[in-house]
C-alpha cells in the first residue's frame, strides 16, 4: 500500500475517532442536564 | 509484525466503518436527547446573537393576534397550534422539517408541544416559553409576520 493512502487512512479514522469522542462528550453532558431538571419538568418532556 | 497490504486496507476499511456506525448511533443518540431537553432562554438568545445559526424558530402560540403578533422571539415563524394551515399565507412556504428547529409556546409546557417537537428532524422547545423570554427581558419583534428580504443585510438582536 502506498505511504500516501496509508496516511489518509489513519487520519480518516483519527477524524472519525475524535468526532465519535465529541459526540459521546456532549451526549454525556445533555444526560446529565437531563437528569438536574426537576421531576416535573421530565414528565411534562414525555 | 508485517501485515500484508490488502489485509491491511481491509482492516483500514473495517474499523472506518465500524467508527462511522458508531457516529451514527451517537448522532442518533443526540437528536432525541435535545428533543427532550429545552433550551434555556439565554442560550437561544447566545445562539442566535452569535451567528446566522440555520435556526428556526416557530411560534406555536395558537392565538395569532393576541400571541404571535403582539411580541415574539425576533425571526420567529408563526404556526398557531403547529399547523401549517393556520400560519400566515407568507410563512406557509418557509417552514422547514429538516432544519434544526426551535418551538416556542406560550409557557413551554403546553401538551401539544412535544408532538409539534416529534414532526420536525432537530427540534427542542424553548424551556418556559414566550413567557420565559419575556421575563428574561430579552429582545421582543411585535406586529405581523413579514418575511426576510432577500436584500436584507446581517441585522443584530
């Protein structure tokens, strides 16, 4: 395989890696939002 | 350890897919988490002050005149009890399922307002409503809907 799509490889999958990071990140941070409503709040959202 | 070139792009391949399903599962993940969590007052405002985000807002206030026309969010869309019929003729072609959209009600707890949420992409409702905006005395349009002009230049909240 050619160094050149090697390298293209790696940083396609390092994009995607750090995209997938920062979507668990932010998807940790509304859960917890979520959870400091008040119970009334929550009910009302369903 | 040599691995041979086209095990290689294969396994290259696979974890790009594997990694790509992941995203997609967390994207998932994320549209219905901000479907169930509002969105504050001054966090709509930061969003729509800091840029032209593609954001639309939607006022589901079913009382045109007495509601929509007497204040709103600035660049809010009437769509009196979330139905297209009811909104003004010039809105009836700006409304949007696919763009990431705000709901804003009366107070923000209104019964309709997570079925209007379920009939668009990205929705989230504006926590505490038109009052919740209001008492945070944040910047109000009144009058009747008229929509953008396409000459119109970047104006500011």
């Amino acid at each position: 395989m050619k160094p050149q799509i090697r390298v293209l490889l790696i940083l396609a999958i390092l994009a995607l890696a750090a995209g997938w990071a920062s979507l668990r990140r932010g998807n940790a941070e509304l859960v917890k939002r979520l959870a400091a409503r008040p119970a009334g709040a929550a009910e009302v959202a369903r | 350890m040599k691995v041979k070139p086209n095990v290689e792009m294969w396994l290259y391949l696979a974890a790009m897919v594997a990694l790509s399903h992941l995203v997609v599962v967390e994207g998932h993940a994320r549209v219905d988490l901000e479907r169930r969590l509002a969105v504050e007052p001054r966090e709509l405002y930061r969003t729509l002050a800091r840029s032209r985000s593609g954001l639309q807002i939607l006022d589901v206030r079913p009382d045109l005149a007495a509601g929509y026309d007497e204040s709103h969010v600035p660049g809010a869309i009437p769509m009196p009890s979330c139905d297209e019929a009811r909104a003004p003729e010039a809105a009836r072609g700006r409304i949007l399922r696919s763009v990431p959209t705000v709901v804003v009600s009366a107070r923000g707890d209104e019964l309709g307002v997570h079925d209007c949420i379920d009939r668009f992409t990205s929705a989230r409702s504006l926590a505490g409503g038109m009052q919740a905006w209001s008492e945070a005395n944040l910047p109000e349009d009144s009058g009747e809907y008229a929509p953008p002009s396409a000459r119109a230049g970047g104006g500011c909240l």
